[in-house]
C-alpha cells in the first residue's frame, strides 16, 4: 500500500511516498511487524523565515506552506497511490488548514481516499522503526507497553502505549514545551532560532573543553514532584534573572548552555525513571525535535543501561527527529494495514490542540 503524507502543522512542509506493508511474523496479530520504503520525500523548512521573530510566525507559516505545498507536489505528481493522509493537529491551525486543504483538492482529483493523521503519534510511531538507510524503516518485536517520551518545540509528554493504538498522556509539561525554552534562552544567549541545536553545540564545546566553571546553578522544577508531569518557565524564568544585566564571555556562555542542558537532562532523567515504574514498560522510545539532543539521549541511554536493563530503548534515527512527512505516512500505515483505520473520515478539520490520548 502506498501512501502519500502531507505534513504542514508547524513550519516545516513536508510531503512523502512511503510504501508499507505488514510482513507476516511475530509477535502477534493486530500489528506485528511492518515494512516501510520511503520512495519519495520533500521536506522544506521555513526556519530561516522566521529566525527574526524568535519563534514561528503563524501567518508566515501558513503563506509559506501555501507557496511550498504545490512546488513540492510537481515532484510526486503521477506517482501510483493509494491514499492521501494529512497531519490534523496538533500544530499551528492557519498552517495545518494549508495541508488540508490541499490534501482535500488532491484526494479528490486523483479520487483516493483521504486519512487525517494525529502529528504527536506519528512522532512515537516513527521513532519506534528502525531505519536501515537514515529513511526506509522496518517497526516489528515491539514489546508491549510502551512508554513515549515526546519532546518538542510544541509539547513534552510522557505516553503510555498500552497496545497498538492505545495511548494515555501520563505525564505532561504544565508550561512551556521543552524545545521552546531551548530556543528561548537560545535567544537570550544570542543564539539564531531554532535555539535548541545551537545550545546543544556551546554545552557540548564547553564539556569538551573541560574548562570555564559553571557560572550558576539552574534550578531542576518539579524534580522530586513525584508526578511525570514537567515545567519549563521556571527555568526560563531563571535562566533569564541569571543573565540580566550580565556581559557573558564565550566561555561562560558555553557554560551556561551546559547548565541548562543539565538542568533539562536531569529532569528528564528523573521523570523517565519514574514513568518507567509507574507504566512498567517493556520498551522505551523518545521522539520529537528535541529528541536530537545529543545529550538528552547519552543520559537517557544511561538511564536504561544503568537501572532498566531489561526494557529495549529505542533511539531515533536524526534524519527522523524533526517534523516530517515521511512519519505521517508510517503512522498512518500502521493504522491503515492492520485494518485499524478503514473508512475515510466523513470531515477532516484542523485541531491545533489535538491530544493523542485515546483514554
Ligand atoms: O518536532 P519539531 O521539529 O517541531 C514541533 O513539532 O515542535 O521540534 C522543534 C523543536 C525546536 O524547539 C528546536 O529548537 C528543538 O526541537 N530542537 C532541539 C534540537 N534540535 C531541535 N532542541 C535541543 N537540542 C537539539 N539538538
Ligand atoms: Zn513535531
């Protein structure tokens, strides 16, 4: 089955041909084990665009994609398929209209079937595969249940998969998504949008370099909560009190990147171990933007190994991490094939807030 993605919901456009099938094999029936090619992606990101706002610019986004969206399509026009899927929310609703808008002309003139996708599980579905060339994946043996940490410039989540298309938002950021106060207090070191790859580069040169001190301690909010819910303002709130006023060298700016990404990496750690606990989870997969961060994943890693040697970390392929088309297609196959998704929805409507919860 063949299946043609249309990803619009932040500001990246993306559009993908993915093939997939279910592979007869274990573990069980309802969704056992899938093949996925990738034949064709297109991915244009308008980060550059808006660099200069400090974060996305919703109506910007949406010209954007307006623009983007029948560029890329020349690309893929005539190719055989057999559905159209679209991401529904969560996302920006002036971008994700864009998508569905399109992706309803589209369907409707090559008389296919339109699909609406949830973006946040497309993210866990997708970072679940193994990728055998950085895109074309296989997803199979997935132990039951799951446990999701999803970390992105829109959201930060923990999500108990209990089955296949059972999901339970156990724990959740009561502010700001991690990936925003990256690219914030990216801003307020200086730093080009998005924030988050350009911290991770300064803490990295500053471990590296084993030098400069640390200038302060960050605090850790909501470490010893007891929940796996997250906050993220605080830290912001600190991180900016700690710079005010104050004319940083380039090392004492490393270090301080390093901080945050402590303060962050520790949290994560801390609320890992205890939504690992709490959901008994056999496999542990992490996905989204922030899922890039070199060291978020060398801490959770360690977390596993350390203390959870028998559940199966899943680490994500980075050509998979940011928003994409080619996940929204996976996730909308695994669905599709397994018979979950059979007719079309009657109305596809954007929800900016879309949850992926099903419980
Ligand atoms: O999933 P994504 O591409 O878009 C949303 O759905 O939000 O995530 C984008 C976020 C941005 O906030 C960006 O700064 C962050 O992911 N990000 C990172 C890294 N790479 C991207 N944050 C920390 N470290 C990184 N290496
Ligand atoms: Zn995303």
């Amino acid at each position: 089955m063949r299946v043609l993605a249309i990803e619009t919901s932040c500001d990246e456009t993306g559009l993908a041909l993915v093939e997939g099938r279910l592979v007869d094999g274990p573990p069980r029936g309802k969704a056992g084990w899938f093949e996925f090619v990738v034949h064709k992606a297109a991915l244009l990101s308008q980060a550059q665009l808006h660099a200069p706002y400090g974060g996305v610019y919703p109506n910007l986004a949406k010209r954007e994609h307006q623009k983007n969206l029948p560029v890329l399509f020349a690309e893929f026009d005539g190719e055989a398929i057999n559905a159209v899927v679209v991401t529904a929310g969560p996302g920006l609703e002036p971008a994700l209209w864009t998508g569905i808008t399109f992706a309803q002309e589209l369907a409707a003139r090559l008389g296919k079937p339109l699909f609406a996708a949830n973006h946040m599980e497309a993210h866990l579905i997708s970072s679940l595969c193994e990728r055998r060339d950085g895109y074309s994946g296989i997803l199979q043996n997935t132990r039951m249940p799951v446990l999701g940490l999803l970390i992105s410039g829109g959201h930060t989540e923990f999500v108990h998969m209990r089955d296949w298309f059972q999901y339970q938002v156990i724990g959740e950021t009561l502010d700001d998504a991690v990936g925003e106060a990256f690219d914030k207090v990216a801003r307020m070191l200086d730093l080009p949008y998005p924030g988050g790859p350009e911290i991770s580069k300064l803490a990295t040169k500053h471990r590296q370099s084993e030098q400069g001190r640390t200038l302060l301690t960050l605090p850790r909010p909501m470490i010893n909560s007891g929940t796996c819910d997250v906050s993220f303002s605080g830290l912001k709130t600190a991180a900016l009190y700690a710079l005010k006023d104050k004319k940083l060298s380039d090392d004492e700016r490393a270090a301080f990147a390093a901080e945050f990404e402590d303060a962050v990496a520790d949290v994560f750690v801390a609320k890992t171990r205890q939504a690992l606990v709490t959901t008994g989870a056999k496999t542990f997969v992490i996905g989204g933007g922030v899922a890039a961060n070199r060291y978020i994943r060398e801490r959770l890693q360690q977390l596993a190994l350390d203390e959870f040697p028998d559940v199966e970390f899943r680490l994500p392929h980075l050509s998979i991490t940011g928003d994409n088309a080619i996940m929204i297609a996976e996730a909308a196959l695994c669905h599709l094939l397994t018979g979950d998704w059979k007719e079309p929805p009657k109305e596809i409507k954007a929800s900016g807030q879309l949850s992926i919860a099903t419980e």
